[in-house]
C-alpha cells in the first residue's frame, strides 16, 4: 500500500479499468459529459476488406459473350458493395484455353473465366477448377437457382458428376429460311414437328441446284451432329462412357445428308452464302443477329427470314426437337485464398439469378439459361423486340450441348478427317464411322480413367 507508484503503472491500472468498464458496456468516463461513440468505437467489428477478383475474359471486349460477363460484373458489384474489386486486365482483350493452361501451370490463373463446356471439363481433368456443386453446397439461393436452369445445360455443364461451370447462357441455332424464296415459289412455312421428307419437298420446289441449293452441308462434325440430334441420336450414352458414331440411326443421317450432296444435290458441299441468295435455309444462331450476318436477306429484325427448328429425322420416333449446342458460363479457379473462391463461386452462381439472366440477355442477345428469366414478360423488350432472338429463346430449351469430355478437341479433328475422306470419296458412310467410332471411344477410355 505504501509502496510508490510509478506513472507506468498508473496507466495500466487505468487502461485495465477501462478496458474492464467497456467489457460491461459501460463508458469509462461517467459524468455528465461521457461520449456514446465510446461505446461504438470500442464493440464496433473493423469492416472487411473487398476480396480482389481477377476475371478474365473469353473473347474480345465487343463481343457478346464479353458483354454478357459485364452486365453480371457490374450488376454484383452494384448490389453486393464493399464485396469485391474486380480486375479484368488483359482478360478484356480475351484469353483462350492455351494461355488459361499457361496461367494454370505458372500458378497465375484468373479466378473467373467464361468458357464453353468443353474447355471447361478440360480443364477440370487438370485439376485446375472447384466443383461448383461442392463449393455452392451451403450457398442460400443455389439449390433453386440450379433447379431453374434448363435440365441440358446443367448436364451438358457436367463431366463425372462435377458441375465445371454455371450455365449463364445456351448457344442455341435454328434453321433460317429466306422467306422470298417460299414465297416465290408457293411453298408455305414449314410447321413445328416437320420432317426430313417435309424438308427435302421444301427443296424441291424453292431450290435450283446447282445455283441455288436447300442447304449447305461441309462434312464437319459441328454440321453433322446438328443433323444427327435431330434424328434423335446423341454422341454418348447417358453415363457417358460409350460413343454412339456406330448405331443404325447416325449411318442413316450420314447416309441422307451425303445423298443430298451427290445424288439430289439439293445440298451443297461448301458455303451456303445464303446472303447471296444461292441457299434457301441457312444456320442461325445470335451471333448472326447481333449484327445481322444477312443483311441483303433481313435487317436483323427477323421480317425476312423463318426460323424454326432442324426437320426431324425419321428415326427420331419420340419426335424430339433437339439441336446441338453449346452452353458457356463462369468457371472458378482453385487458389490457396479461401476466400477468392468463395467470392468467385459467389459471382458465378449470381450470374443465374432471373433478373440478372434479363440484364445477360439485353447486353447480349442470347437467351437466358434461366427458365424463370425466358418465361418472364420483359424478355421480349430484353432482347429489343427482335422475332429472330425471341425466336432463338424459344428454342433454348432444346438445346443440346455436345459433349464436354476433355479429349473432345481431338474427337473433332477425327470426325473432321473421317468425314473428309468420305467427301472425296476415300471411305464410305459406314467405314468412315467405323473408324470414328474406334478412335473417339478410345479417347473417352481414356478420359474417364483420368482424375
């Protein structure tokens, strides 16, 4: 008690009293004149700082696709302040798979990028990208939002059971046909469900091979898989573990569209330069809408062309419109910073939200993944009113994408060299499909026994 007391000592004792005084709330000065922003300063949480994104993107700046990821940059960073700060950096010139591999072997990936399904499984096989369904499994508004998107496109976003990208929009394409040409002829509008026989009819009539030709067939495997969905044959079996290039109904398809070349000539081998009005029918899919690909055949707003689905084959016997596609979406990267993660994984799932799916479709022109967004009323003025876009939503949710094994790069340059071979007359239908079918499975084999 008698013992001195040094001024050190005097501020501890002071500094424990009032740290006391705080743990109960209460203000270490207690006249009249105590500050309440005591309390506050002393129980207020320090604010977390914004997580640093570093979003790439897949194509250039211009491009739809690099607008589609903009409007979902801005929209969440608008909504969610003080969450992230994103750095696009050379992304905005848009970054391709080789350069992303790069990134990924030199530890310097993006945390965001925006590919289509296939690079994305790739990249999975490598170990490069989070499971979205794992690392979303506690997210709110995930289970609903998945629930939401059109059943294909989750599948076709899929590689062994892992989700390897959020599904923000489909690339679906129909097929245009001029309308001047029916006209001229007589030949009504084909109607929904309409088949090869319907199809070659239409031909028969507005045609006039070899100036004027129904369709364009080029013997690649992007071409010949739109023809192969819509005689009802898929590429892969269900589980994925079998290739499908040797059954009765894709030696039918390949069998017609090679007649059509030869022997009808009702297809060409080559472009269909349908602008210059030497095709009735032509591909069409946003990106010849936004801007019009066709503008001596319409403007863009859909007044001078039909656009439906591809004619039905007559081995599709349930009738299933279908067409092959694509789906493209946000990936996340892995990275030692949790938190990065999180916040892409968090950017990804948001990209699904409906009214986010609205501002997708308006900066892009393509048809929201959500089916909640395609229903709703405002799309129409989304996608500024044009019957050729609304069009193409409408055929969204037949919407096939082709399949995202990681060899499938190479499975294209099989069909390509095997088709071509037929197309110079070096193999038939069925030998040309005996040799993709051995090669392609070979490739699948050898994808499924990867991690």
């Amino acid at each position: 008690m008698n013992q001195p007391v040094s001024k050190r000592l005097l501020f501890a004792r002071a500094a424990g009293i009032a740290a006391g005084l705080a743990g109960l709330g209460l203000s270490a000065a207690c006249g009249p004149d105590a500050q309440p922003e005591a309390k506050t300063a002393a129980t207020s949480a320090p604010a977390k700082a914004p997580v640093p994104i570093l979003a790439f993107n897949w194509a250039g700046p211009e491009h739809r696709f690099s607008l589609a990821n903009k409007a979902v940059l801005d929209d969440f960073q608008t909504r969610n302040p003080g969450r992230v700060t994103i750095d696009v950096g050379e992304g905005a010139a848009g970054v391709n798979l080789t350069k992303i591999k790069a990134s990924v072997a030199a530890n310097t990936p993006p945390n965001l990028w925006s590919p289509w399904q296939v690079e994305a499984s790739d990249l999975f096989s490598l170990g490069a990208l989070v499971d979205l369904n794992a690392e979303l499994r506690t997210h709110k508004d995930f289970g609903k939002l998945k629930g939401e998107v059109i059943p294909t496109l989750v599948d076709g976003a899929t590689w062994k059971g892992k989700l390897t990208l959020m599904p923000m929009f489909p690339d679906p394409h129909g097929l245009g046909y001029n309308k001047q040409h029916l006209v001229q002829a007589g030949v009504a509008l084909p109607k929904q469900g309409y088949t090869w026989d319907d199809f070659v009819a239409i031909g028969r009539r507005a045609a006039q091979p070899p100036d004027r030709v129904l369709f364009n067939f080029e013997y690649t495997w992007n071409m010949f898989l739109w023809w192969m969905y819509a005689n009802g044959q898929r590429p892969l079996t269900a589980d994925r573990t079998k290739v499908l290039f040797d059954t009765p109904q894709v030696l039918q398809t390949l069998e017609w569209l090679h007649e059509q070349v030869t022997r009808t000539q009702l297809a060409r081998h080559g472009k269909a330069d349908f602008n210059e009005g030497k095709s009735v029918t032509e591909v069409i899919n946003a990106g010849t809408v936004t801007p019009p690909r066709y503008p001596n055949v319409d403007p863009g707003d859909g007044t001078g062309i039909s656009l439906t689905h591809y004619p039905l084959g007559p081995s599709n016997t349930k009738k299933e419109i279908g067409t092959s596609g694509n789906v493209f979406g946000f990936v996340v990267f892995k990275s030692p910073d949790a938190n990065k993660v999180a916040a892409a994984a968090e950017i990804a799932v948001w990209s699904v939200r409906p009214d986010v799916q609205l501002k997708v479709s308006e900066a892009s022109g393509h048809a929201p993944a959500n089916l909640t967004a395609a229903k709703d009323p405002n799309l129409s003025r989304a996608l500024k009113g044009n019957l050729l876009l609304n069009t193409l939503n409408d055929l969204a949710k037949y919407n096939y994408p082709t399949p995202n094994f990681p060899n499938w790069g190479q499975a294209n340059t099989i069909l390509n060299e095997n088709l071509g071979r037929l197309a110079k007359g070096e193999l038939r239908a069925k030998e040309a499909l005996a040799e993709i079918q051995a090669k392609i499975q070979e490739l699948v084999d050898e994808d499924l026994r990867r991690g």
